[in-house]
C-alpha cells in the first residue's frame, strides 16, 4: 500500500500467535510499523471442545516472521482478562520501542451451540470475560501511552457479524460483539479530543483454527458424523451474497494498516463489515 508511505508507528496487537492477530501483526509490520505483541497462548476448558488455543511455539513464529520483515517486536505471554499483566506487557514494550500509537484488540474465543436458557455459566462467563472485559483491558492499559505520545493515535476493535446481527445459539458471543461496539462508540467520544480514533472491524467465517474446525463443520452438517471442510463449505457460502465460504484472514488485515494509518485521519466510530455482506443477508 504505497499511499500509506510508510506506517512508522508502534503498534498493540492483542491475540498474535497465530490466525488473524498474526495476520494483523505482519501486515503491519509489511507496512513499517513495530510491535507489541500478547497472546495466552493455552487452552481455555470451556472452549477445548471446539479447538485448541495457540501455543507459545505460534507466537514465537509470529515473532520470527515480523523480524523477517527487519521490524522490531517485543512478545509476551499473558492473558486479556487480567488487566495487570497487560499493562506490564504495554509499559515494558513502550520502553524498549520507545512510543505507542495504536492498538488492535484482536484477541477473542469463539463457541456455540447451546440454546441460551441453556448456556453454561463458565462458557457465558469466559466469552465476556474474553471478548468484551479483555477488549476494555487491552484498550484501557494501552490508551495513557497513546495520550502521553501527544502524536493522536488510533484503536482498532476486532468485532463480528455478530456484532450487527443476533445469532441464534451464540448467546454469549454475539453480547460480547455488540458489546464492544458500544464501547468503542464511547471511546470514540472520550478519544476524540485527543486525536485518537476508534473503529470496529466485523469479519464473518474468517479461515482459521476458530472456524476451520470439526465442531463447527458440525454446526453446519448436524447429518454428517464427521463433516469435512468441503461438506461444510456451501453452508458457509450461503451465509452472504458472494457465495464465498471462508474469508482468507489477509482480508481484515488489509483493513487493519489502513486504519491504523494517518490517511484515516478522520475515520473515527466507524463500524467496517469485512464479511463478503453477511450483515446485509
């Protein structure tokens, strides 16, 4: 993207040992931008029967590849709902790359499948703690620095279609999307003065261990025993008009630089669908 001329900030990427905060992290780094980079990189029980979390391997291979790319990153271990832990990640990142401008909240579990008077409490309780308490964590310990840059800076929140529509069976995740784009309207008020800028980006069936996974293959085929990829992949497809089944990650992150960037300067409480319409089906 040569009309970004470079995107020479610092850059909080929650979620990037591997799928789409990886994605997010190197497509900034392509872009000129150095890292801080967070993952918990274990399982969470209640989401283990859908899929496994990264791994501390999958954030070192995010680090390997942002270095490929003559960026810095500084990496950690730690968990979006404890929001000690990211201010220690935030503070020792800030002094070794001198400055942060921005923060991409990325990180986020995904299940499903219970009606929601059904819903187990740690599988409600564990997607809010994740994806909407985590959000305000990573944004809240990250937004001082920003301010103290003096130089604005903006805040990117990875929501959902589940954001825009009321999915059924996804009680607990679609709250926490919706969630998080109230807060991100709200920081976009309080930031503004600043020149900080808040957005949400909304993916649907993004292509990674979230979604390319026995549990959801199911989720689509309930008649197959063991549905495949491939058995799942016209349900998929027929949840928007472009008839695609899965969305390559490349795709939100190519949204992300942008954003990021000083030719979005006036681009603030933005709600950007990246979901081949989804929302509008």
């Amino acid at each position: 993207m040569a009309w970004l001329d470079g995107l020479k900030k610092v850059v909080f990427v929650t979620g990037a040992a591997r799928g789409q905060g990886r994605s997010h992290a190197i497509r900034l780094a392509e872009e000129g931008a150095d890292i801080i980079a967070v993952d918990l990189c274990a399982d969470i029980e209640s989401v283990r029967p859908f899929y496994q979390g990264a791994t501390p391997e999958d954030l070192q291979e995010t680090v390997r590849q942002v270095k490929a790319l003559d960026r810095r990153i500084v990496s950690a271990q730690a968990d979006v709902r404890d929001r000690d832990a990211l201010q220690s990640v935030v503070d020792d990142g800030v002094a070794q790359l001198g400055r942060l401008d921005a923060v991409v909240a990325n990180a986020g579990i995904f299940t499903f499948g219970d009606e929601t008077h059904r819903l187990p409490e740690q599988t409600w309780q564990d997607i809010i703690d994740v994806n909407m308490t985590g959000v305000w964590h990573s944004v809240s310990a990250a937004t001082q620095a920003i301010i103290d840059g003096g130089n604005g800076g903006s805040v990117t929140i990875i929501s959902s279609l589940a954001g825009f529509k009321g999915l059924p069976n996804v009680a607990a995740y679609t709250v926490a999307k919706h969630g998080i784009v109230g807060l991100m309207k709200v920081l976009a008020n309080e930031l503004g003065p600043h020149r900080i800028r808040v957005n949400t980006i909304h993916p649907n069936a993004i292509e990674t261990d979230m979604i390319i996974n026995p549990a959801t293959f199911k989720l689509f085929r309930p008649d197959l025993d063991a549905p495949t990829k491939d058995d799942a992949a016209p349900g998929f497809a027929g949840m928007n008009p472009m008839n695609v089944p899965f969305i390559p990650s490349i795709a939100v992150s190519n949204a992300v630089p942008f954003l990021t960037s000083d030719e979005a300067e006036y681009v603030s409480g933005a709600m950007l669908p990246v979901d081949a319409a989804s929302a509008q089906k």
